[in-house]
C-alpha cells in the first residue's frame, strides 16, 4: 500500500481501486452520501463563479473517485491521464 497518493503511479491507482471499491461495496451509504454532497448529478443554478469554482471542484472529487473505479480503464491508462494533466 501506498504511503502517499501520488495519481501518477499506476501502483498507486491500483491501491486506490480496491479502497474505493471495497468501500462502496461495505458501505454503500457513503458513497452516495460522496455523491449528493460533491454534487455529482446536481446542476449549479448560480451565475457566481465562486459558487461554480466551489462545486466544479466538488464535482471532480467524485468523478475521480469514479473514473478510478472503472473497470474499463487500467491503472496505467489512469496514471498517464494524470501525468500529462499534472505537468
């Protein structure tokens, strides 16, 4: 298991994948607890964009927890999505 959470090792995706699932699996109320509260299927009716800043980032909490879950992507695809997003 990973000591820190680096998105862009593939080892580290892996760990993350079995976590989020055998969470969501135990506990399927904490997700969708993660789900309601980050705003995952929830329009933001403000034209702030502090508001909409505040809940884009909310959003991209679940929709990686999500994208690292899938079965269709390996860790490794996962990790070089990231390496060439967090250059």
């Amino acid at each position: 298991m990973q000591e820190k959470v680096n998105l862009k090792s593939k080892e580290c995706i892996a760990d993350l994948r079995v976590v989020f699932k055998d969470v969501a699996s135990k506990y399927p109320l904490f997700m969708e607890f993660l789900e309601h509260f980050c705003g995952y299927n929830t329009a933001v009716l403000s034209a702030n964009p502090n508001e909409i800043s505040y809940a884009g980032g909310k959003r991209d909490v679940i929709l990686t927890i999500k994208t690292i879950m899938r079965d269709d992507l390996l860790p490794e695809q996962i990790a070089q999505h990231y390496e060439r997003m967090l250059k």
